[in-house]
C-alpha cells in the first residue's frame, strides 16, 4: 500500500470509529446528512460536561434579591411536530389547500372533528405554507408539519385549554383522525406518532435588571450576545441562537418590550403581572430558555413526548438544566481589579476569567423556581379587558387610516371623502377576504372577551 493510500485508510478509520462513539453515547443511529451531522456537533459542543456549573462556592453578595412574579411557564414558540403515517404521502387534506392557495386565497376555512369552522390565514414561504390564527400556527410541508402556541394563548389562558382544543384540530385535519372523546389525548397522540418538537420557557421576575456589564457576566458554551437599541441602551443579552443551539437562553427588559411595540395592549398579561406583584415603576425582566433536540433529552428524561408540555416536574427539570448550562457570575471586588490590571498591563493569554468566580444568587433564585404547566384561562374580566384593548387599538388604526384618506383625496377634512372610499372599498370583492383575515385574528379573542 502506498504513503498516499495508507493515509485515507487511516482518516477512513478515524472518521468510523468517532461515528461508533457518537452512536453509542446518543444512543442511536446517527444520520448520513450534514443537517443530523450539525446537529450532533451542536449538541457535543454545547452540551458537554465540562461547561456545567460545578457547585458555586458559598460566597455572601450583596445583592438585590430577585422577585419572581411568574414562571417558569410555556411559552409562545413551543411546538409539536406531525407526520404523515407510514405508507401515506402527504396530509388528507393537502390537495384541497393547496388547489385554494393557488386560485390566490389569502385565508382558509379549516372545518375541526365538532364541525366548528377555524378561519386561519395563510402564508407562503418557498415550499413551506403557514396557517396561523391569533392562537396557533401551523407549519406546513408535504412530509412534516409543526403546530405550535402562540403568546397570546400562552398569556390568555394557558397551554393546557390550547392543547385540548387546538392539538385534536390539526391531527382531524391532517391525519383524519378523530381525538375529540379521547380519554388520554397525550398516549392517543404519541400513538400516532406525534413528538415534541421545541419547548420555550418563560420566567418574570424584578431584581435583574438589565443593565451595561451584563453580557460579560453570562456564562455560557455557546456564543453570548447582547440586544441594543440605536441609542445605544442595552435591551438584553442572550446565549446561543434560537434555532441553532439546542438549548438558548435570553435575558431582556420585557416591561420596555411591550412599551415600544406596535399593536394592541398586551392587557391580559400586564393584568396577570400586576395580580402577580408587579408594581409601577418596577423594572420587568423576562428569561426566555429554549430548548429542542438533543436539549430534550438529559439522563433519565425524555420530554420529545407529545404530553411534555403538560408535566410540571419534567419543565422544572428542563428549566433548572438549562440555568445551569447558562449561568449569571457575580463578580467579587478583588476579581475586577485584578483584571483591570490585566487589561492595563497589556498581558497576553487569558488572564483572570469570569467563569471561576462565584454564581449570582439571583440566579440561584429563577433556577430554584420550578416549573409549572398553567392549565387554568384568565378570568371572564381580563378576557374582557384584552379584548377591549384591541378593540381601542383598531380604533386608531381606522382613524388614522381614514385622516391618511381624507389628505391624500384632497378631502375638507371633515371625513366625508374617507367615509365614501370605505363605504366603496367595502362594495369590492376584496370585504370579504378582509373580514375572514379579521375572523382569523380575532375569533378567540371575540369568544373568550364577550359576554357570560
């Protein structure tokens, strides 16, 4: 055998026994496609044992102590993913969706197992088609589909009302099949083969603050970034990609989030903080863990089962492994001047390194919360005031869009030329169309906001 030859056998062999090792430590077989192979390499990477915490030294800091207001909980984001059973090619109802997407409809009607009628807008993204009302969406390919909670459910009344109600939809749809009487709907999905795909947790608190320095305290195997303004001010830091890294993290100023969007008043869950303790002025500081893959799966738990979402003790689980993996310091004194004098020195190397000094006890504090599935909706009132909150918001907008209308028509301004394109607007073919993306929007916040 030739040097040459000799040599790839050798990179052969290497390259075969790293795969043996990788399949027996995971557990299962791993795929021949760079996407599985990333995959794999993201999980080794960031996953491995060496970037867990060890046991914080028991240090005394001075520190504001951390208010938990809710949480941790579920999230928006957090998603199921459906295939097609085995033999079949795609979704019962996929041909008739796609012939309507075609002949341009911009909403579709999806008639549920009680024949209630779902209004859901629909979107298209290359081969991917998107259906999402207020509440859910689904993410649709020929050969996988996703459903997840949107925020507004997980703000308005909870995952397991969503679940019960939302997951029996999409399988009626896409399988055929009926879950409506099911006795056991987390065993009956996982018999049609329904996993979880991704679980987002979400905990508010006051006492964290966010605030310049942050970033540099986030300790974490994955790459830490921070979120600014263009003024400059830091909005929050973040561990990880969403969609990258198994298992992200994410620390903003939420109170300052919703301030600053655009779109009705998210009046249910600022009722819901206020219930909770928060109190004006107080700084509102979400942390945000996202977990899927291999992030779901730690030694003895498995939370890819479709019922996940729903198991309090498993989400605590999850939580205090994902603030572990992900960890604030709480830099002592002598540390900071040590590396000033590093810095200032103009030494090579490392020097002094955050992650050997002590954990924030702050943080010891969101870990330490647990985790609970919130099953129980909002009362009858703050169902009432988010809807109203929405109400008003559209409100604006058709005034604003009327004074937008009167100008550029060179009206007098006393709303005449505004009111005749609406009324001539609303003669068109295109009402319709614009009532049914209205009905998608806003159907459950109508039904959950009206009266008893």
């Amino acid at each position: 055998m030739t040097p040459a030859l000799a040599m790839i056998a050798w990179i052969v062999a290497g390259a075969q026994s790293l795969r043996e090792k990788l399949r027996a430590r995971l557990g299962k077989p791993v795929a021949q496609n760079n996407e599985a192979l990333r995959d794999v390499a993201q999980l080794q990477d960031h996953c491995r044992p060496s970037t867990r915490r060890p046991k914080p030294r028991a240090i005394a800091q001075k520190v504001d102590d951390l208010r938990v207001l809710l949480g941790p909980r579920i999230d928006g984001g957090t998603c199921w993913i459906i295939q097609p059973p085995v033999g079949r090619r795609t979704w019962a109802r996929w041909a008739d969706l796609q012939d309507r997407i075609t002949a341009g409809a911009t909403t579709v009607e999806i008639v549920d197992h009680e024949g209630e009628v779902a209004t859901m807008q629909v979107e298209r993204k290359g081969s991917t088609t998107i259906l999402r009302t207020g509440r859910t969406r689904w993410t649709l390919r020929r050969k996988r589909a996703e459903v997840a909670i949107r925020s507004e459910a997980a703000e308005v009344e909870g995952v397991e009302s969503w679940y019960e109600r939302e997951l029996p939809r999409a399988i009626w749809w896409l399988l055929g099949v009926d879950l409506g009487e099911s006795e056991d709907l987390p065993a009956d999905l996982a018999a049609l083969g329904v996993q979880q795909r991704r679980i987002e947790l979400c905990l508010d608190c006051v006492g964290l603050p966010v605030i310049a320095g942050l970033n540099d305290r986030l300790i974490s195997a994955a790459s830490v970034s921070s979120y600014q303004r263009r003024s400059g001010e830091l909005d929050g830091v973040g561990a990880g990609g969403r969609d990258t890294t198994p298992c992200s993290i994410a620390i903003y100023a939420k109170g300052k989030e919703l301030a600053r969007q655009r779109g009705p008043v998210h009046a249910a869950l600022i009722e819901r903080m206020t219930r909770a303790g928060l109190a004006e002025g107080d700084e509102w500081t979400r942390i945000e863990l996202r977990c899927w893959g291999g992030a779901l799966q730690l030694e003895g738990l498995d939370a890819t089962h479709p019922g996940a979402a729903l198991d309090g003790e498993l989400l605590g689980r999850l939580w205090s492994s994902g603030l572990t993996r992900h960890w604030l310091a709480a830099p002592r004194a002598e540390f900071l001047a040590r590396r000033r004098e590093w810095e200032d020195a103009g030494r090579e190397g490392e020097g002094p390194r955050m992650r050997d000094e002590p954990e924030d006890g702050r943080w010891r504090t969101a870990r330490a919360a647990g985790a609970t599935a919130e099953p129980l909706r909002l009362s009858r009132d703050v169902a009432a005031r988010q809807r109203q909150a929405t109400t008003d918001h559209a409100r604006a907008r058709l005034v604003q869009a009327a004074a937008d209308t009167e100008e550029l028509l060179d009206g007098t301004g006393s709303g005449l030329a505004a009111i005749v394109e609406l009324e001539r607007s609303m003669a068109g073919p295109g009402w319709s169309e614009s009532m049914a993306r209205a009905r998608a929007r806003y159907a459950d916040v109508i039904r959950d906001g009206g009266e008893s």
